[in-house]
C-alpha cells in the first residue's frame, strides 16, 4: 500500500459525511465523558501530588522499598508482554489459519481473563504453583519455585495479558492473504525469510499496540498477583500492593505519590510505544 492511497483513504475518512449526524453533538459527549471517567481523575491525582513536589515525588521514589516495587513491577510486566507478543503471536495465527475440532471452543477460551475476576484467576493460579499443587510438584522435583516468587508474578502477568495481544493480532492475520506466501515461496524465499519479509511487517503495528495494552495492563495488575507474589517487601512486592499498604497506614502522600510516579513512567512508556507505532505504520504503509 503506497503512502498516497494512505493519504486518500485518510482524506476521505474526514470529508465522508458520517452515519451518525452532529459533529458537534458528539465531540462534545465524547470530551465530556473522557474528562469525567479520565482527566479529571488523573488531574486530580496530579494536583494532589503537586502538593509533594518534584523533591518529595523523588525521595518517594528512591525509598529502598518503593523503588524495589516500582522495579519488580515494571520489569515483570514488560517481561510478561514480551512473553505474550510471541506466543500471542502463535496463539492468534493458529486461530485464524487453521482448522481443526474444538477451535471456536479454544477461541472463546483466549477471552476468558477478560470475564474472569481476577481474585479467582490469582487463587487457579497458586493452587496450580503451590509446592503441592498440580504445575508447582512437578517443579519442585527440578528445585524449581513458581508461587510465591516473582516467578508466579510473571505467570499471573502472562495470563491477563494474552488475550490482549491475540485480539489485536487476529483481524490482521485474516487480512493477509494466503497467495503472499505462495508467491514467496515461487519466487524462492525460505520459510524463514516469508516469515520476517513479507507476513511480519504488516503485523508490526497491531503487534506493538498489543504489547502496549498487556503491558499497560500488567503494570496495573493487583488482583491476580498478590495471591501468587508472595507479597515479600523487596522481593516480590508490586507497587500496586504498596499504595495499599500505605492507605492503611494513613500515608496518604506516600501513597499519592507512587501513584503519580507510576502514572509517568507507564504515560512515558506508552507514548514510546505509540511513537513506535506510528512510525511502523508510516515505514509499511499500512493503517
């Protein structure tokens, strides 16, 4: 796809006259409801924590205890998206590529972390991990810990982030067409080389943007973790779990303030990954 039919069909997507009429009508609902469920929240979070300073948000954040959730949490949710991108990748092309007995059974199953409460999926997960459950006694003969270390923090991220990644990937699967790889395969190209030159690049953007939303969603986590975390301060204490346990210790500033800190850091990450995005979009011309 060439950038001028990119600019044609971007050109047409804002003179065409809409099904729904009234600009205005709907730009304004649409302002007003993301001010109220979103910026105003956020805005009050700042404003609170303004009251902190960038000196105090600093000596928050270089607290031992702090920064050792804040690490655990961001590191572990990155890892978990990485781990979801790959085999979210596998999980959707198998989905949409293949036919087999059972796949609209295996299909529904990829969205259950979305319907599942995440409190339940925290206890599936550490009765399966624990020293005497079904995964963690098989492990434990290896000298091999899941539950109750930042291990089974990994395991609980990967859960709720997969489904992420797979529905963003599926569309564009089923939007490649199949005579791509028969013409690369004529012309000579290995499996391989079909793989990373002609199927991976149309991918890249709807890769990137499920990566942002397992990660966005990892760093967010609370449910599903605390019961197979172990919770140990220093080791695998989230930072989420820290602004709980400062509320009940009435500290309310310390808890304002990593929250704020880790509302930067995740809006930091999330725009580089949007910038990535969008530079994808424009390197392979696809929207």
């Amino acid at each position: 796809m060439t950038s001028s039919t990119v600019a044609g069909r971007d050109a047409r997507r804002f003179t065409a006259p809409s099904v729904i009429p009234g600009f205005g009508l709907t730009f304004g609902y649409t302002l007003f409801y993301l001010a109220l469920v979103v910026l105003i929240p956020l805005a009050t979070l700042i404003w609170r924590s303004s009251e902190l300073g960038l000196s105090g948000l600093y000596q928050i954040a270089m607290e031992p205890r702090v920064a050792a959730a804040l690490r655990t949490t961001f590191l572990i949710s990155f890892g978990a998206a990485v781990v979801d991108l790959v085999f979210g990748l596998v999980v959707a092309w198998v989905l949409t590529r293949y036919d087999f007995f059972g796949r609209r059974l295996l299909d529904a199953f990829v969205d259950l972390p979305f319907a599942l409460p995440t409190a339940v999926a925290g206890i599936s997960l550490a009765a399966l991990y624990a020293p005497n459950g079904w995964f963690g006694e098989a492990l434990a003969r290896y000298d091999i810990k899941i539950a109750y270390t930042r291990w089974g923090i990994l395991v609980a991220l990967i859960f709720i982030g997969l489904p992420f990644v797979v529905r963003t990937v599926q569309p564009i699967i089923s939007e490649l067409e199949v005579e791509l790889e028969e013409a690369s395969a004529t012309l000579g190209a290995a499996r391989l080389q079909t793989v990373v030159r002609v199927l991976l690049p149309p991918l890249v953007p709807a890769l990137l943007t499920g990566f942002a939303l397992a990660f966005a969603r990892a760093i967010g986590e609370y449910g599903s973790v605390i019961f197979i975390a172990g919770n140990i301060a220093y080791v695998s204490e989230i930072a989420p779990l820290l602004i709980v346990v400062k509320l009940e210790q009435y500290d309310v500033a310390g808890a304002t303030g990593i929250a704020t800190i880790m509302l930067a850091f995740s809006f930091a990450a999330l725009l580089a990954i949007n910038l990535a995005q969008a530079w994808s979009r424009r390197r392979y011309g696809h929207v």
